[in-house]
C-alpha cells in the first residue's frame, strides 16, 4: 500500500497548521511501515489511499479539494481530515463523489482504523468518521493523541516556517454554536492529551534537530478541565525550567479556565 498526503498550497497568514497536521498523519502511517509520500497540492500517482486535509473555511469553500479529487486516480479512497473539512462535513462531501470519508479527529485509532478497511476492501463506516451514511462517533474508550516523532516542514528552512506548530490536546469543555466544534464536543472530549513531560520532549527535540525556539499550540483549549489542565500548565512550565529551555510560545484557552 501506497498513502499520499496532500496540504494546501503554503501562504503566510496560515502558517504551519496544516503542515503539522500531515506530520500527525504521516507518523501514524510511517509507523506502520507503510511507504508515505507528503505533497503540497500535488498528486503522487499509483497510490491506493488519499488523505487531505482542509484546517481552514476557505480550502473548503476553495477548489482545493474538487482540484485535487479530480486528479486522484480512480478506485482510489480519498478522505479528508481538518478542523474545517468537519465543520463542513456536507459540503465535502458534496466536493465529489470520490470523497469515501471525512474525519472528525486525527487520532491513531482511526488512522489505522482507515488503513485496515482499505486493505480489506471494507467502506470508511467507521468511528471517527462523516461519510454518506452518516455519523459515526468515536469509541467511549477514547483515543490516543499522535506524538509527532518528525516535523518535515520544518526541513524548507526558518524563513518559509519560523515558527513550530505543536498539538498536545483535543479538548474543550465548551459546545459554542459559533466553534467548527459545535456538535463534535461529546466526541472530541474524551480524554486525549500529551502529558507535559511528552510536550518539553516535542519542545527539546524540534531545538536540538531543526533549532526552533518559537511555539504555537494549536489545541483549542490549552488550560482544559481545570484541575487536569492547570496542573499539567505547571508542571509543563516546570519541565520548560528545569531544561533550561529557552524558547517562546503561544496557546489558546476560555477565559474561564485561567
């Protein structure tokens, strides 16, 4: 098996988000010792499974997506993952006919989930997934949240990506009508985050190999379930300390979990 997995075209404003999740995914893929090519709006033809991903409104509401179904070879199965591609799952879907699945998460269980379901010939009707079917939500037994063993972007060099785009959590205790999360809360929420020693590993490995000292997490609620998340925020900040680590970062959180 052959996993082709395609991001948008970089422009500036939206830097590293979308990259960081086709890192996500290809170290799912690559664990599983199956060959993985990454492109920038670009096809790898004689591949069997197509990932994109759509973290944005406007590579939805774009040509991204059609443009990039057209050009994928026929039998092939084609999903998309990103914040946006859930949100705006219908209208995916409606994108082309070659779409099999949408994906509400980026997590490993459903990675591998997809990629047993091709190799058996089985449909994308599986947790984790918006397909024409339907909904199909996640396991109550939760998820495991990728821990990026490579940042492949990082390679094109600090002027394209100065900064370095980390995730270590999935959850939000809010269901805000106006979030690309609203009706996915319940889902996204079971417990899935990085401890802070995992985040201070991310950090100390993307310094020591591509020599990065700015951060942005791009969890929709860094400080999450007051408690669990306030004392992770303290012992992350610890670890930052005591590893002497000198480095910047930004993070998102509700006002009421400060």
């Amino acid at each position: 098996m052959r996993v082709n997995i395609i991001r948008p075209k970089w422009y500036a404003q939206m830097n590293g988000f979308n990259e960081q999740l086709q890192d996500e995914l290809y170290t799912v893929v690559s664990s599983l010792g199956i060959e993985v090519v990454l492109t920038e709006e670009e096809i790898a033809l004689d591949c069997q499974v197509y990932f994109l991903i759509a973290q944005y409104r406007e590579e939805v509401m774009g040509n991204f997506i059609d443009k990039m179904c057209k050009k994928c070879p026929e039998k092939s199965c084609i999903g998309v993952f990103g914040k946006a591609a859930r949100a705006f799952s219908e209208t995916v879907l409606r994108k082309s006919i070659n779409i099999d699945f949408v994906a509400t998460s980026c997590c490993k269980e459903l990675v591998v989930g997809i990629l047993r379901n091709v190799e058996c010939g089985k449909n994308m009707n599986i947790p984790g997934t918006i397909t024409r079917d339907g909904y199909f939500p996640l396991e109550e037994s939760g998820r495991e949240i990728i821990k990026c063993t490579s940042f492949k972007y990082l390679e094109e060099g600090k002027r394209k990506y100065p900064i370095c785009v980390l995730s270590s959590s999935h959850i939000c205790e809010g269901n805000c009508y106006f979030c690309e999360r609203f009706g996915f809360s319940k889902e996204l929420n079971k417990k899935a985050y990085k401890s802070a020693k995992d985040i201070a590993d991310e950090i100390e490995f993307v310094i020591q190999k591509y020599g990065r000292r700015i951060f942005a997490f791009s969890d929709d609620n860094f400080i999450f379930n007051e408690k669990e998340g306030v004392e992770r925020a303290y012992k992350l900040a610890d670890e930052i300390f005591k590893r002497n680590l000198k480095i910047r970062y930004t993070f998102e959180c509700r006002s009421d979990s400060v």
